[in-house]
C-alpha cells in the first residue's frame, strides 16, 4: 500500500481528538502524530492503565460492523479503568488491517470518537500495520495516590456485591449471527449487551472509598471472583438464588450457569465491609444502578456456591484466554 | 489450549519484573497481575508514552529468534522515549501467539527482561491472545513539564544533526538469513544493527535543553526529517558528503541510498540552533557518541539533498507502512 494511505488512516484518526473539553485538552499536551504523546496528570494522583487485545474470529466474530467493534473494543478496555476507580483520560490504539478500506476506517473511526467521547477518553497516539484484523488498546485514567481499587483488599466478613445483571452478553452469543428481524425482544436487549457493554465508570469512581476490593466481570463471576479471593487470600461463599438475572435471559432458560460463567457482561463484582451496606445500597440510588450483594468473604479459600435448598453447586468454567 | 498455559505465560513475564532498582519500584504502585497498574509519576513530571506494533513477516522476518525479537521490540519502541528526551519507566506487552510454545517463551521472556534492566524500564502489565505472532509494545516514560522534544520545534537557522552511523541496518537486509560462518566481519557488524539497536536514551535526555526539535529514524532520514521538516513549517537541506557512513556499510557500496532512506537504525535526528553548535560537539564527547552536523534549517517546506558537486540528489524513498 502506497503512503498516501497511511495518512489516509492517520486523518481518520486525528479527527476524533477534537471533540474534548477544554479540561481534557488540558491533561493532553502532545496528542497523536509526535513520537511519544505528553500526559499530565492532576497533582496528587497516580496514573493507572490497561491494555487489551481483540483479535478477529477470537474475541469478536468474523466481519464483525466497524461500528460496532470499535464502541466494543473501548468499552472492554475502559472497564478495566472502572474497575479499578480510575477517572478516564486517554487511550492508545494499535491497530492491525489486513488492508485498507476506506469505508471500514470511516464507520470504525467515527464509531471510535463517538464511544471516547462517551466515556471521557482521548485517542493520543497508536500504530497501524499490516496483518491480521487486530486491535491492542490502552487505556489510561487517574486516581488520588493511594486510592485505586485493587483485587487484592477483600477482608474476611466483607460482603460481595455485583453491578446490573449477570449473563446477559454471555446469552447473546447463541444467536450473533441471527437476523434481527427474527428475534424476540428479549433478544434484541441481550444481544446489546454483548454489542454495547457500559463500563462502570461512574460507580468505580465511587467504590474508592468503599470498595476493599473490585473487578470487572470480562471472565465470568466465577473466574474473576477468583480472581480477587486468591489475590486477598480469602474464600468467597455466593448464594445462586441472590444472582442478579434479567427478565430477558430468564426468558431463555440456562440462566444460572450463564451468570455464574459467562463472559463479557463487565459489570463490577467488588467486597464491602458488610457494616457499610447502607452505603452501597444508598450508592445504588444514587446513581441509579442495580447493586446486588450476593455473599460473603469468609476465611480460607476458594469459592463455594450454594442453592436456594443449600445444596452445593459446582459451576461450569469460566472463559479461557486459549 | 487449557488456562493452566495462559497461567504459564503470565509466569514467564512475572520473573522479569523482580530486577528492578528500588527507585523504580517506588514508581510502580501495582505492576502485572491487577486489572491496572498504577505509576506514580516524580513531582513536576509529564508522563510520555508511545505504542509500537510488530508484526511477524512484516517488521521481522519468520521464525525470527526469539531472544532477538524481545531484544529488538522493546529497543525500537524504547527509542521513541530517547526521541523526546524521556526517562525511561514502565511498558506493556500485547503478545498474540499461534501456540503456547514454552522454549520460545522461556527464550522471550528472559531476553524480555534483560533488555528491560538494560533500558530501565519495567513490564507493569500486558495481555496475551491467540493467533498470529504479533506484538503491540507501549512504553511510557516522564520528563519535566514542558521538557520533552517534539517534532515541532525546528528554527530557520538551525542545523540539522544525526546520531551514530546511518544506513547500516538496512544494509544488513541483504544477508539477514545468511549463515553466520559466511558472513564477513563487516557483514556481522551491520547485522549486529539491525538486530541489536541501542535506543539514544542518554542523548535524548541531554538534550532536552538543547535541541530544538527531534525525531528517531526508523523510516529513514529522509522520512523521519521530513516529518520534522512538516511539522515545523520550514525547508531542510543536507550535504551527502557529511552523512555519517561506517566503514562496515562503505564496504558493501550503495552507502548513500542505505544512510538516506533505509530504516531501523534508531539513530537520532535533531535540530539545535547554530551558535550552540559547541554544545553538541561537547556533549558527543560526553557521552562517547557520533553527533555529526548534516544540514540546516531553512525557510520553506521539503528536503533538498546536495551531493560534493553542489548537485541535487534526489533520494528513492523511505520505509512504507503498508
């Protein structure tokens, strides 16, 4: 491919860097098209960050709608700033095309601007090249020194708690190729939870100080509740029957199993102090998201799962990276 | 492939992360193993980061050591910190494999490591995906606010230098899969650029005072000055005869296109006002480095080349993304 398509790319790109506020603008003093792109972060704070990678057929289907993929794709990524508290700033994006399409870039890229907006993000760098349709973002936000959410602070009696609902996206994934005209509406809504996940961006900026410890549910409950009771050296006990589901993926029957294991739903899963319940439940309100507590941290480790007549149930794994 | 190999890989680069000064773990709040890492930034400082993607068969070629490659990577991405004057700090790793393959990744991952205690830098977090060998590098370095070199800031008057040897990698394509035992020694010294660049860290940072503008050349001079050249709003002129040319590439002909328009050297190219042409000559002592003046700053836009007859050299052109 000749050069001037390689600034074909880069016009797409560059474009999406001028809807930000002057506040934004200000963190950003050198964007995309220098060799390095100069952040500065708020006194006091600390810079998190996180980078994800999507590769096509592997972590979205095959053909999958530019517009579609590039919200997706952030959101992903943005969720990983949420779950740790962070206030979102900038992001990076390497992108891998095996060629260049010009209607692609442009519903791709306008997608993109349109979902760092949304999010509070600014595109300030990145790399295309030639190969496989793949995409490697990095995402960056801030949080006063000391306070970022780690996976690493649940304390034997705190409560567990989930955001929205659980395996709805992972629902969604037996009819992806199905025509909308021929879903139910039920289907249509998990269908746009799998498309369009909402990083909880809001709420993680709000757990800083109520939190000992949170996650975004990319993996499955199960997977990543795990994650944080083996990096708090604790054990997790979850009752099937508090499982935040939906009307919709009721309808669709397999719900259990869907909202113990199924991925890509990235609400929070995060521990309390269970004396501070009051204040999750009032946090609920305020900004008007469901926060269910589905268990406890007890001491020891691992996580058992109980039914409504007590019984044990073993759950299904959760996502594999491989 | 089952999730005790993705456990395995997360193991690998785990290990690297244990060599650092205690300066620079005090720098990283959280590294690999949370949903972010989180950095802590020296008072008064800008953070600056820059992305590079590596694609097998594209950016190195097949089967490509592994030790080299790990090596190489960070090194090229490394060199976008020296380009705008950066200490150095963290990176990220988005490594996507055909297979979970644990002599390469043992082989990677330990050269990982080495090269970032050479550069400074530790590895605070990364994702790894199946399918074709690619890598996606960001590295993110910090500066003094306000201190970092663009590509922006070239004067009329100002002369034009260059860093080290040019051409020398690009020369080494020639015979990159030619036995070693028949190869030349001037053969192994090229080779040995192309696989082995050192990013200018020591020379970007000195000359955060001096220089006026600054870019690496991985595209090749005539490229990577270009984007100088664009991005200042002036015209440069360079006299051939001054390129710098090591006796290794003068040996193997066609010098002059190699040090014009071939890429990866990672050389730096920067500009710096005339009357502070001592300065440079002092600091190339200092650091036991070639500076060597190359041209000069002009009014106008474009490159123009003179050979020793005072001729206009038209070059062929420079690396091409696609």
């Amino acid at each position: 491919m000749p050069a001037s398509e390689f600034d074909i790319i880069q016009r797409y790109f560059r474009e999406g860097a001028g809807r930000i506020s002057a506040a934004q603008a200000e963190r950003v003093r050198c964007g995309i098209g220098d060799d390095c792109a100069v952040l500065s972060l708020p006194a006091g704070d600390e810079m998190l960050l996180s980078v994800d990678t999507l590769v096509e057929s592997v972590h979205f289907p095959a053909n999958y709608s530019p517009q579609l993929l590039a919200r997706r794709a952030l959101a992903v990524c943005v969720s990983d700033l949420a779950a740790s508290g962070a206030s979102p700033m900038a992001f990076t994006l390497a992108l891998t095309l095996p060629a260049v399409d010009e209607d692609w870039l442009a519903a791709f890229s306008s997608s993109l601007a349109d979902a760092a907006a949304e999010f509070g993000m600014i595109l300030v760098g990145g790399d295309t090249t030639r190969g496989p349709l793949c995409l490697s973002l990095q995402v960056m936000g801030s949080a006063p020194a000391g306070q970022a959410l780690l996976r690493s602070g649940a304390q034997v009696g705190d409560a567990i708690f989930v955001s929205g609902h659980l395996g709805d996206a992972n629902a969604a994934l037996a009819f992806l190729n199905t025509e909308s005209s021929e879903l139910l509406p039920s289907q249509r809504e998990l269908l746009a939870r799998y498309h369009a996940p909402v990083p909880r961006l809001a709420l993680g900026q709000k757990l800083r100080n109520l939190a000992t410890a949170a996650i975004d549910i990319s993996d499955g409950l199960v997977a990543d509740l795990g994650h944080i009771l083996k990096a708090s050296g604790v054990a997790g006990v979850i009752r099937l029957s508090d499982l935040p589901i939906s009307a919709a993926l009721a309808e669709h029957g397999g719900s259990i199993d869907s909202a113990l294991s199924g991925g890509d739903d990235y609400e929070l899963c995060f521990t309390a102090p269970a004396s501070r319940r009051a204040e999750v439940v009032a946090l609920a309100q305020t900004l008007n998201v469901a926060l269910t507590e589905i268990g406890s941290i007890q001491a020891g480790s691992g996580l058992r799962c109980f039914d409504a007549q007590n019984n044990v149930y073993t759950p299904v794994g959760g996502y594999q990276h491989f």
